[in-house]
C-alpha cells in the first residue's frame, strides 16, 4: 500500500483555505467544503453506529456504506470525478426492500430512540438528511453528481428503516409520537 499521508500538520490551511485533491484552493466555508465535511462527519457517525453490537448483516452493510461515503468524498474532493453510480443506489434500494419487508406499517410518526443501536441509527439518519441538503446546494451552484444527492436520500431512508429493524431485533417497540 501506498503512503497517502506523511505530514499531518500542513499549516497551508491556517488562513482559512483547504486544498482540492486536484490542487485548487477553496474557503474553508465553501460549499463544496461544507458538503465534504457533512459527508465526512455522516461518516463518523456510522463507525460510531458500527462499535455497538449489530447483527452481522447490518454491520457489513454499515462498511460497505462507509467506503461509498469515501468515494462520494472523493467526489467532493476533486471537482469532475464520478465514483457513485446508479447501481450503488440500487444496493441500498434493495436493502431497504429487504429489511422493510418485515416491518409493520407505520400509523404514526415515530420517535427517535429505543435501544442505543437504534438511537445511534437516528442520529445517523439526521446527519445524513443535513449532507443531503449541503449536496442539494452544492449541484445548484455548480456541477456535481445527482448519484451521490440520490444516495444520500435513499441511505436515510435505510438508516430510518435499520433503526425499525433493531429496535424490533431487541424486543423494543417503536416509540411512536403522540398528539
């Protein structure tokens, strides 16, 4: 394997701009910053997610959608370069038809919470929405990939239904809201 990094500490950032893998500078506040930061982030939470037991199943599915969040940071980190594709977003629609398919229809909103596993899956699925959002704002200013917006929204949705999922695995209900 190659050496990716050998120098943590650059300072080339200390007066407010970061580099682009393509060699170009941005505000550290721009748009396309802000989107690989949320990514990132989202990224964070889900190897978070990851260290609470899981079944095996879910946390394979957690890996490989925390190596497509790499690529979609690859993406985000050099401006023109497609790694996400429709068919990634067909593996997280099937995984949703998959593990929806046991779940009881829902009558009324839900809650966040339930067990830590379901809680963390939440807080995943809310950090996701706000990376979508910053991806929604980064294609209307300028050219990014609608894949990887598309994927956002369906991971949410995952991330909403493994929540169901795992709350039901520990016997725990759906805390539903009331009126």
């Amino acid at each position: 394997m190659a050496t990716r990094l050998s120098i943590i500490t650059t300072r080339t950032g200390d007066q407010g701009s970061t580099g682009l893998a393509d060699g170009s500078r941005r505000d550290k506040d721009d748009l396309r910053i802000a989107a690989l930061g949320d990514v990132d982030e989202l990224n964070s939470v889900i190897g978070l997610w990851r260290a609470e037991p899981l079944p095996a199943d879910i946390d394979g599915l957690l890996k490989q959608v925390q190596n497509d969040l790499f690529d979609m940071g690859a993406e985000l980190a050099i401006p023109g370069h497609t790694a996400l594709t429709q068919a990634h977003i067909a593996r997280l629609e099937e995984r949703l038809t998959h593990y929806n398919a046991g779940l009881p229809t829902l009558a009324e909103f839900i809650l966040p919470g339930g067990t830590r596993a379901a809680s963390l899956a939440h807080l995943a699925r809310t950090t996701c929405r706000r990376a979508e959002r910053t991806v929604v704002s980064l294609r209307r200013a300028e050219d990014f990939a609608l894949a990887s917006q598309q994927y956002l929204n369906r991971l949410s949705d995952l991330c909403f239904v493994l929540a169901r999922c795992l709350n039901r695995y520990a016997d725990h209900p759906d805390t539903l809201w009331q009126r």
